[in-house]
C-alpha cells in the first residue's frame, strides 16, 4: 500500500511538470526554501528527542542518527506541492508559488534521495553482529 501511495503522489508531481503552465521561478526563493526545509527538520527532530531525553527516555538516539532522520525526512516534499496547488486563493502570485514549490519538491527528491546512501553509509554504525559475521575466520 506504502508503495502505491508513494507512487500515486509522484505521477501526481509528474502530471504537475507538465499541467503548469511556463512560469518564471526564483532561484533565490527556491534556496531560501531549501535552507529553511533543512534547518526546520533539523530543529524539529532535535528539540523532539531532547524532550525525550527530559521526561526520562529509556532509548536515547545517537547525534548522528538525529542527523540521519532528519535528513530522510527532508525528501518529503510532494504534500508541499498538493498543499500550493489547493492553496489558489491564498496567493496573489499562485503560478509562481506553485512551479516554486514544484522545482523545489523534484529538486530535494533528486538531491537528497541521490545522496542517501552515501549519507547512510557515513552517519550508520552497522551492527556489531553483522560486522563480526563477515570477518573471516
């Protein structure tokens, strides 16, 4: 179900390409998006665990894996989409919110889904059973 959800929401971002008309876009909007997106998620997901460890937490989460949580949920970015297209009476300048919010959405999917691996290769211990099993003997 997960995997048709996610794939109904990136054809819904395809058809998006391609419904809008041509619309000049910022770039300077789109980095000051960007920078916001990453610095928000950062912030959300370490004030949530530091509350956690105040109220007495028995598992505590490792910086990096903070690091690693909030860097897959910067890829989420198709709602923000659907959230701009339903909001046309809250802009004045829609088109340009809309193809805004739609190169940034293809933009952090390419960018940051591109990079996940390497990002979950630095940032991820494997665990010490796996490592001890590929030792040879």
């Amino acid at each position: 179900m997960g995997y048709f959800s996610e794939a109904l929401i990136f054809s819904y971002i395809g058809l998006g390409i391609f419904k809008q008309p041509q619309q000049d876009w910022s770039v300077t909007f789109i980095c000051i998006e960007l920078v916001l997106i990453v610095l928000s998620r950062l912030f959300s997901v370490l004030s949530v665990q530091y509350v956690f460890v105040m109220c007495g937490a028995d598992h505590k989460l490792k910086f990096n894996d903070c690091i690693f949580i909030s860097y897959a949920g910067m890829i989420r970015g198709a709602i923000a989409l659907g959230l701009a297209i339903k909001a046309e009476s809250a802009f004045s300048e829609y088109e340009f919110v809309v193809a805004s919010v739609l190169a940034l959405v293809i933009l952090s999917t390419l960018l940051f889904g591109s990079f996940m691996p390497l990002v979950a290769k630095c940032l991820l211990n494997r665990p010490k059973q796996q490592v001890k099993q590929e030792k040879p003997n």
